[in-house]
C-alpha cells in the first residue's frame, strides 16, 4: 500500500472532529456480560466542542466547551469554568480543548499521531481488505506523557487498523497482561479533519 505521507500527517493532526466510538469489552477467554458504551465528539475546533458518553442508551457524561466556558456534568448537576483568557502563562487554555479534556484514547484513535510517538511498533501488514495498515505495537513504557490512553505502559499490546485515508485509527484491539480485551472501534466518522 502506497501512502502521500505529507498528506497522513495532515489529517493526523485534526483539530477538529466528528466521531462515534464503540467500546467493548471481554474477560479472557470468557466474555462476561456486559454494556457497551458510545462515546461522541463534535468539535468545531479545539475550544468549541461537545463530548457525551452514553451507557445502555442513557448520557452518563456530557462535556462541552463555547469557547467562553467549560461546562461538565457526569448527573450530579454542571460545574462550570471560565476559559483562560490569551494573555495567561503556560496556556492552560490547552485543558480546556477537546484534545485535553476528552479521553485521550479516543483523541488517539482521532490523532493517532498523538499515540504512535509513545508507542513501539512491532509488526505492520495492509488489511485484507486493503483499506487500512494493521498495526502491531507496545508502549514505550518510559516515554513520559501529559495524559494515559492506550499507550499506558502495565503489560498490553496493541492491535490497531489505521485507515490512511482518513488519517486516524477504526480499531484499536488492547489485550491486558490478563488477557482480558477491550476493543475500541469507530461506528460513524465525518467531518473535514483538519482545522
């Protein structure tokens, strides 16, 4: 498969996104039973966003930044806080972008540039498909990290398919050293990518 790098670059770095992620789990060799959950963004651009979670059908975290404030409610009522203004040391405006408060697996899935710097690459292979690479890898373990996705370093690999296209990760397959699976996978994807 024959990739324009400049161009997987370009959409790898979005700051602007509209997906839906389906997350499920197993147990070993037993899958129990269990809910799955949907996670949804919607953002303009890193400051005008909204972020829900929804388990069995019922929001169970919504998140979402005007650009102004930051309000968050998980059900026990909305805690809201101002934006930093342009003028404040360090940027803590960054904590209120989507790319730093949403959970940061799924900004790697949609910025996967975010993860595979942290991450070792163990095996590539096109899909049978040939829509997508498979992509095998390991934590770094020792790369420090301003947040844990699914380069956390507690024994897992990583069996991801990267849609080059589209710039961003469909599948994210995590087997813990338990053996237990958690399998993330994009359901519904629009949206230009980039900002």
């Amino acid at each position: 498969m024959l990739v324009d790098a400049a161009a997987l670059l370009a959409h790898m770095t979005r700051e602007s996104a509209r997906a839906c992620v389906l997350v499920e789990r197993s147990e070993g060799e037993n899958p129990g039973e269990s809910v799955p959950l949907r996670y949804r963004i919607s953002a303009r651009d890193l400051l005008h966003w909204e972020y829900t979670v929804d388990e069995a059908g019922a929001t169970v975290l919504r998140q979402a930044c005007d650009g102004r404030e930051l309000v968050q409610d998980s059900g026990r009522g909305p805690l809201r806080s101002p934006v930093p203004g342009h003028d404040t040391v360090d940027d803590p405006r960054y904590f209120y972008s989507w790319v730093g408060a949403v959970d940061t697996w799924l900004v790697e899935m949609l910025r996967p540039v975010d993860l595979l710097a942290r991450v070792r690459v163990t095996s590539v292979a096109e899909e049978p498909s040939g829509t997508g690479l498979r992509i095998g890898a390991l934590p770094l373990g020792s790369e420090p990290s301003p947040y844990s996705g699914f380069s956390m370093p507690d024994g897992r690999t990583l069996d991801m398919v990267l849609d080059p296209g589209r710039g961003l990760l469909v599948r994210v397959g995590i087997r813990a050293a338990d053996g237990s699976l958690i399998d993330y996978s994009l359901t519904e994807e629009s949206g230009s990518g980039t900002a």
